[in-house]
C-alpha cells in the first residue's frame, strides 16, 4: 500500500504505478497478473519484484470472475448522440457479461482542453483500468489517443479517424455505406437528393459526404448547394438543417439523407409540421439504424451498422490485448464489419 500526502491514509497502488517502477507498460503488468506465457522471463521477474516492493494488491472480487481473467475496462466518451452511445454500451455490456470483465463507463466533457485530459489521466490511475474503449468522436482525438499511450494504458477505437493509427480498431467503411445508401435512394427514382451532413472536421460526417457526393456524380446528378445543411447528430439539429433545406426555394427535394438516424427523425418532425408527409410528399432516410429508426412512424430506411456488435468486438479485442492472447510482435487488430441498407416506410419509389 502507498500513503496519501494529503490524508496520510493508506492507498491502493495501481497497476499503472507497478508498471512505471519496472518501467514496463500496464498491459505487461497485466499480462504478467494473468500469468500469460508471452512475457520474457527478465521482465516478468522485474514486474513481480516491483509488485513485491510496492504490496500491490489486485482487486481480488474483480479477478475471482472468469477464472481470474477478469479486465477492468473503460468506456469513454465524449458529446456522442445519445442513439449511438446506448448501442454502444449495449454492446459492450453484452460483450463484458460473457466474457466476465467489469465495466465502466467515463465522460470526458472538454476532450481538447489540458485541465480535462488530467483529470482523465489520473481517473484513470485511480480505477486502475486494463484498457479502454474509445467512443467517436473521442477515438479520432489525437490528444486523448497521445495521453493513453504516454501512461501506457491499451485501447480499441470505434470508428477511428485513420487506419494508419496504431491502436487497434473496429469500424464500417462509412464512405461506402453513404455511397450504397445514396444509389439505393437513386434506384428508387429520385434525382432530386437533399443531405445533412454531421459536424464538420469529424472523420464519420466527412466520410459519409464523400460518399454520397460520390453516388451523386455517379449517377450524373448535382448536389444542391440549397439542397445541403449541417448538424450536429442531434435530433433538434436535424430539425432545423430539414427546416433551412425545404424552405430554401420554390422546388423542394423528394428526399432528405441525414447522416444519422436522430437527424433523419428530426427532419421527419420538421416535414409533418410544413405540411409534407413522410412518405407521400417527402422520403427521409437515416444512418446507423439506432433504436430510434424502429420509434418513430414512418419506420426509417437507413444504413445498418453493428453499432453493439463492434462494441462487443472491441471488448473481446481489449482483452485479448491485456491478457496476452494477441502477440506483442503481431500489429494492432483493425477489425472491419459490414454494413447494410435497411429498406423501411420512410423511403417510397416515385
């Protein structure tokens, strides 16, 4: 046990301060917890001796699950939609359940301001994490990425910002799904395509307008400077980008894409208030296929992503990487699932 300067009282070393006294990272520190077979053997003599010296003590109800195997694993977000984040948690809890881990979840409220990314860091070495999951847009944060590494925590992005990034990873190609979303809509007769897009400079809302500027100059069609506002994958922001692209002039599109389905339900309320029923006078359709896309009438059409299934990916991955099943000398994981178009009411051929 190390004493608090503060209280004088008696606290828990953490596995992030055994792992600078060997001067090695925490997920070797892990590994060696695990009794993992990967670990040199001049290493695994050094982080035991600095556990002997230290006293550190595991959380002993936390490693009695699974046979001792169990992970302590962070979910962190920051400013996600409230859709996204509840697939995602869906998914990691399903995934943390089977596999016996303990999970926790942390908001980081100002990801790019220094005084946020300390209280992080030392939230961090007061639970003691094994390893995190980063949710968007905190997995394309070079910041918050840079402060994991230098505290040697491990991590797995969801959607990250770059495939060149060294972290592991699990995502969709959402420039492709945007482009298949926006041939399907074209194949239902419409040439005249509204978009909102999400928050600019985010990789996801960058992605998915690429590739619907892509299906568009396919298919030989203009994309409407009217025709295309931003939010912000709010539900009120995709009330008001519907309101700024169907009052913008005379003629109207026959359809709105919004880069999620919290915008897409947004610009269906926006719709019905102007007097345009979704789907006789306006087609509306989302992206992700959140819970929210089956709450509404009509039903969204919308873009499949396993938002749950790469949640739970990611936790089978994170463990992996602190227990030591994947190989130090193998490069990081970057998991790539498929996505699917989800033909529902909102969506009608003309």
């Amino acid at each position: 046990m190390a004493f608090s300067p503060d209280t004088g009282r008696r606290t828990r070393v953490t596995i992030r301060e055994v792992a600078l006294h060997a001067d090695v990272s925490q997920m070797t520190v892990s590994r060696v917890l695990n009794k993992r077979d990967s670990v040199r053997p001049d290493t695994r003599d050094r982080v035991e001796a600095a556990i002997q010296e230290l006293g550190y003590r595991p959380n002993l109800a936390a490693r009695s699950l699974a046979g001792g195997a169990s992970c302590s694993i962070g979910v962190i977000y920051h400013n996600a939609s409230d859709s996204y984040l509840g697939e995602v948690l869906r998914g990691a809890l399903t995934g943390s359940h089977a596999q016996g881990h303990q999970l926790f979840v942390e908001s980081l409220p100002d990801a790019d301001k220094d005084h946020s990314l300390h209280e992080l860091s030392e939230r961090l070495t007061r639970i003691g994490f094994d390893g995190v999951i980063l949710v968007p847009p905190l997995s394309e944060s070079e910041k918050v990425l840079d402060l994991l590494a230098s505290i040697g925590v491990p991590c797995v992005l969801i959607a990250p910002a770059s495939a060149a990034r060294p972290e592991r990873s699990v995502a969709i190609d959402d420039a492709a799904a945007a482009q298949a979303m926006t041939q399907h809509i074209i194949a239902q007769g419409h040439t005249r395509i509204a978009f909102i897009r999400g928050p600019a400079g985010q990789v996801s809302a960058d992605s998915r307008w690429e590739g619907f500027e892509a299906a568009m100059a396919e298919a030989g069609l203009p994309v409407r400077k009217g025709w295309t506002a931003e939010g912000d994958y709010t539900y009120r922001s995709g009330m008001l980008a519907a309101e700024k692209i169907l009052t913008a002039g005379k003629t109207r599109p026959t359809v709105i894409f919004a880069s999620n389905d919290d915008m897409a339900a947004g610009a269906i309320t926006t719709a019905y208030r102007l007097g345009l029923p979704v789907p006789d006078n306006l087609s509306v359709v989302g992206y992700d296929d959140t819970r929210v896309a089956t709450s509404i009438w009509p039903q969204l059409t919308t873009v499949r992503q396993p938002i749950a299934d790469m949640a739970a990916r990611a936790v089978a991955m994170l463990a992996d990487a602190v227990q030591g099943t994947a190989q130090e000398s193998e490069p990081p994981a970057r998991v790539v699932l498929d996505f699917e178009i989800i033909q529902r009411e909102s969506l009608c051929r003309i």
